[in-house]
C-alpha cells in the first residue's frame, strides 16, 4: 500500500509556496505606498481607520519612545526588560533592516508570515475606505508607514498583548504612532536630523517630539541640550505629566569594558542596580541602558518598585541591537552601525576609541545624498586610517564619486578608495585591514541601510 506521506509532503510545500507568493504581494502592496520619506503630517487618516476597527490602541497599555537617535535601542531594551516580568509585548520599531516584518514583534519576535497577512487582510477594507474618501476629496491617501501602524495595533490587539512598546517613525506630534496614548513617554537625545520635515534647529524638531507626551503620562528624558529640557518640562507641566530626567533622577554610575560588551550599575528611579552585564558598545548604549531600565520602572511601578536585580540581569545580557555597532564577522573583524546623521555618527566615533583597539581600521561609507556627509565624515576621519567609499542598495544613496570627492578632501588622496560595487567594496577593505596584521579592522557606516547591506551580502540576516 502506498504510503500517504509523499503526499502530504507534496501539500505542505504547495502550502509554503502559496504562503511565499502571498507574503510577496502583501508586501509589494504596502511598498507600493507613499514611503516613509515623504509622510504625509497628518493623524486624520489613521485616527479614521482606527476609529473603523474599534481603536484597538487602547485595549493595552504603551510605552511610546521618540528622539533622534537611540530610539531602536532602547525600545528594544525597554520589551526585553517587560518581557523578563512575564507580561506578554508587542514591539513597534522602524526602519526595518531586512523584512518590513521585523518592525511588529511580539514577544520579542518578528510577526509571523501568516498572521503579518492576516492582519493586512483585515484591516484593508477600512483601508481602502478611507483612502477612497480622501480620493474623492482629493486627499493624499494612507501611506506605507500608516498601513503598518495600523497593523501593528491591529495585532497587539488581536494577541492580546499586555503592553506595547513604540518608537516612532518620525517626529511625535503628527506620527501615525501618536493615535495612542503613551502611559509613559520616553525622549532619548534630541538632535538635528530630517531637517527638512521636522524643523532646521532643535528647538523646532522638540516641539514636534514633545507630542507624544500626553496627560498623566510619566515622561523618561534622556540627558539633553538645556533648551530641550525646558521645551519637555514645558510639555509636561502642560498635559500635567510627570518627567523623570537623566542626571537628576536617573544615571550611569559606572561603566567597565567587558568582553563582547560592558558591565554597568545604573541608578535607577527606585534603586541602584550594580554588575549589569549588556553585550552592546560605546557610552551611548550605556545612557540609553540607562534611560530603559527607568522606563520600566515608570511602567511597572510608576518609579516607586524596584526591579527585580536577577530579572534585570538576565534581561540585559540577553539584549541584542541588529545594526548598531554590530559585529557580523572574525578574521578581520567586520562591525556594521546604522549612524546617519552628526549626533550618531560623533557616538559611533567615541565607541571606536572607547571599545575596541584595532592597529588598523578601514571605513567602508554610503551614505544617502541628503545628510551631510562632509560633517560625518569629518567626524570619522580621527578614528579610520582608511576610507572604501561605496554606494548601498538605496536610491537615495550618494554617487560614489561625489561621496569620494568629499573623502578625498578630508582624508586625503593616499587614504581614500572608491569602489562603486558593495560587495567589492568590502572586500577592498579587509584586504587593506590586513595590512594591520590580525589587529585590523572594517567598519561599514553611514546610513541603516548601509548596516543591513552588508549584513546581508556576509550572511546575517537575522533581526
């Protein structure tokens, strides 16, 4: 008698390349949106949609994050930390590196593919109905970044989760995140990026961030310039909130090198928490460590509970942060980091001296032609003994000779190569770290983008 389970077999693989074809379309439906480089300032659309679904953003808690950099971190940080309590999470992080599923987590994982479409599948039809009104209005219609918020808060609902944990796409005030109400805020640093869309100083770009911050909430600032500062106390004293600051409630008090990261005691809002192990580098993750063990203390005990230290541990050390200062390969050492605009690019300049010794360190850069590549690169130049400039896979990206011209001025003609092609371009670098002995390393910076590229071209693909 024949057996059945060829069959079967056969079923499960149709199954799989159904699942495969579908998951292309949902994705190429969603891509094929306004993108998330030119939203679209306005809460309307996804107040509507959300209002259709029952507003699924306030059947859980959120903690909500905005900032100009640090954000992915210490959202990160933040669920990892609930997470370890035993409360169930969904996480909403952007820009994604390899899969847009990467942005809606739960439980510390990327959405599965089956119920990514699913939730598309249902949230479409009110969707489309907002969209076909703004059509007849002559309206800009939901973009990309809108459908996958309301997603996101589709399926944190649908879990259910117990809280979420939220990043902003861009801004606070007018982000489609900011149809929910944070029951705590969280302003990592503040600083110039995005010019062009959020204000050209940081006085204008706060006053949008500062939207999140709602009433009653309690508000976790990362250390600022001062005029921030007063701008969010400004906020708070407004919506009646409470704001908890760092270097006033909360702190780094020590930080020691470690192996594959640093060891750390963070005073806390409610207690002091010595010998945290995290396998992240630099300073900044550090501060941004810092600023998520007070958010979740301002979650789960509104500042006044302790965490439990053996919780907290555990949690820390079993962070992860794909993209920032990462290394993705030995022999030489491969690091990949997503900086892209002058505050992240001066943290990953500290990192470099402050973690790692290398005799010999190559810069591999892309950069896209809308940041300002002569202050990165200026920034940069102390810490590289040499330059591969490249392109990443973006449109966006600077022409290689144009990026070259502006390496060539601040390093040096003897210092800089230009290698169009990626992949040739990291292989042009580890080639010349070599020359460094078993001490040399390659770096590839200058955009997110740039991290995930390469991530993906030596084989880690993982988020």
């Amino acid at each position: 008698m024949a057996s059945g389970r060829p069959d079967a077999a056969a079923r499960e693989a149709e199954r799989n390349l159904e699942l495969r074809k579908r998951l292309r379309e949902v994705e190429a439906a969603i891509l094929g949106r306004t993108p998330e480089s030119s939203p679209e300032p306005s809460l309307e659309r996804v107040r509507r949609i959300m209002e259709l679904l029952g507003d699924p953003q306030r059947s859980f808690p959120v903690i909500h994050l905005t900032g100009t950099n640090g954000k992915t971190t210490t959202t990160r940080t933040i669920e990892r930390i609930v997470r370890e309590t035993g409360l169930s999470t969904g996480r909403f992080t952007s820009p994604h590196l390899h899969n847009v599923r990467e942005r809606i987590a739960l439980n510390g994982r990327s959405i599965d593919p089956e119920r990514f479409i699913a939730t598309y599948d249902d949230v479409l039809p009110y969707v489309e109905l907002i969209d076909n009104e703004a059509r007849e209005a002559g309206e800009p219609t939901t973009t990309y970044f809108e459908i996958l918020v309301v997603m996101a808060y589709a399926a944190f609902a649908d879990a259910p989760v117990d809280v979420a944990i939220v990043e902003v796409g861009l801004g606070g005030e007018w982000d489609a995140t900011n149809v929910a109400d944070g029951q705590v805020a969280v302003v990592t640093p503040v600083s110039l990026d995005h010019t062009r869309l959020l204000g050209s100083t940081v006085e204008e770009i706060t006053l949008e961030k500062r939207g999140i911050i709602k009433p009653g909430s309690i508000t976790v600032v990362g250390e600022q310039e001062p005029a921030v500062d007063e701008l969010i106390a400004e906020r708070v004293a407004e919506v009646g909130g409470a704001a908890k600051r760092e270097t006033i409630d909360f702190e780094v008090l020590e930080r020691d090198q470690a192996v594959g990261g640093q060891q750390l005691t963070v005073q806390g809002l409610a207690a002091t928490y010595p010998e945290l192990y995290v396998p992240l580098f630099g300073e900044h993750q550090a501060h941004n460590v810092a600023t998520a063990v007070a958010a979740a203390e301002a979650f789960l005990g509104g500042g006044e509970q302790p965490l439990d230290i053996d919780l907290l541990r555990a949690a820390l050390a079993d962070l992860d942060s794909p993209g920032r200062l990462e290394i993705v390969r030995r022999s030489p050492t491969v690091l990949v980091d997503g900086a892209h605009n002058a505050a992240g690019i001066r943290a990953l300049r500290n990192a470099m001296s402050d973690s790692f010794n290398f005799a010999r360190l190559v810069g591999v850069l892309a950069i896209f032609a809308d940041k300002d590549a002569d202050d990165m690169l200026s920034t940069l130049e102390p810490v590289l003994d040499h330059v591969v400039i490249t392109r990443n896979s973006s449109h966006r990206s600077m022409q290689p000779a144009a990026l070259g011209a502006i390496a060539v001025e601040i390093f040096g003609e003897e210092r800089v190569d230009i290698v169009p092609n990626l992949p040739d371009a990291i292989d042009r670098a580890a080639e010349l770290s070599d020359e460094g002995g078993v001490a040399g390393g390659v770096l590839a910076t200058g955009s997110i983008q740039t991290a995930a590229d390469v991530r993906a071209l030596l084989g880690v693909t993982d988020s």
